[in-house]
C-alpha cells in the first residue's frame, strides 16, 4: 500500500506526522506499506501552522496515482491565510484528490482535511468526521457527518480533529495488514486505541 501523506502551507504538524508514523513504522515492521510526503506543486518546503519546515518527496502529479491519498488540515477554522481552508477556495488540490479517486485511490483525511475532501465534491451525502469545530460547516456543503474517531466507507476514509490521525493511521495499517499489527503499533508508540471505527454503507 503506497499511502501520499500531502502536505502545503500551513498544514497542521500532527496530522501530518500522527498517521505518518504509525504507517512509517507499520513499513519497518514488514508490512507491504510505504508513506511519503508529497506536494502537488513543488518539491519545496512548506511551513507548517507551527512553524515546522517540511520537504516533500514526491509530487502528486499525472504519473503518480498512490493506493490512498490522505490529506490532513490546519488553518481551517481560524480562516488562516495558509492552510486547509485557503487550500479549499483556491480549488487545486480539490480538483487533485477528485481526479485520484476517480483513479482509483482511496481518500482518507484528518481534522478539517475532510473540508478539502469535500471542496473536490465527493463527499455529498457521504458519512464522514472531522473537527467538531468543523460539524456544521461541513453539514451544510451536504455531508453526512457523525462523531467518530475514524470513519470507514470504502473509498473514503476520515477522522476527528488532530489526534485522531493517529487512529487513521492505525485503521490504515489494520485494513492492509492486520489487527495484530496495527495494536502492536499502538503498544510501541504508546497510544490507547479508542474504540472501533465506524463503518459506513460503502465499507
């Protein structure tokens, strides 16, 4: 499962490397996983919304259509000037994640990466979480939205606000490799798993 983690300005640190861990290390582990950075723009760094300087290393162009595309937030609710929410109206990487779904790739998102997810317009009438900053919002861009850690519905996976990537990533590691691993995971980074994930009519 080859995973693009992607990332732009003003991306949120913690959703970033909270998934990008877990999978990382479900990759040392023997696991058929590999996860990247990747940018749909250039291989140049991006600053996080902390401040971080990350670089990708790879780009999410024509010739690169990865098993699963997840896309993490950061700025949305605040309306920063960098983040998912300006990344939403500019409409770039919208029309990227639609055209890698419509490829094939499975679209997971953390915290209000779902805003981006639903800007590309495949989440109409899907269920799907995020930030419960972010309920009513994306409520009303016709998104079936629940409380859960981490939703499943096949094609399209999501999660809660920030801390719950890690539990995407864990799901992600458990839906290619196995329960046992993804709790082995869990136990080496020290992470209490919170429930199960809700599985959607899709899943």
């Amino acid at each position: 499962m080859d995973v693009a983690v992607v990332i732009f300005q003003g991306v949120d640190d913690l959703d970033v490397f909270g998934p990008f861990e877990v999978l990382a290390e479900a990759g040392k582990a023997g696991a058929d996983i590999q996860v990247r950075l990747a940018s749909i723009s250039s291989l140049e760094e991006v600053r996080t919304s902390h401040g971080a300087m990350i670089r990708p290393s790879a780009l999410l162009d024509a010739d690169y259509v990865p098993d699963v595309v997840l896309v993490p937030g950061g700025g949305w609710n605040d309306r920063a000037e960098h983040g998912a929410w300006a990344e939403a109206e500019r409409g770039d990487l919208p029309e990227v994640i639609r055209l890698r779904r419509d490829a094939g790739a499975v679209i997971a998102s953390v915290c209000t990466g779902a805003g981006i997810v639903a800007a590309a317009g495949i989440l109409d009438g899907r269920m799907a979480s995020t930030h419960h900053l972010t309920h009513d919002e994306l409520r009303g861009r016709g998104v079936e939205v629940v409380e859960a850690r981490v939703v499943d519905d096949g094609d399209i996976v999501t999660a809660g606000g920030v801390t719950s990537g890690i539990d995407l990533g864990l799901w992600l590691v458990e839906r290619e490799a196995g329960r046992e691993l993804a709790d082995r995971i869990a136990d080496y980074i020290e992470y209490e798993r919170r429930g199960r994930p809700l599985l959607g009519p899709s899943a």
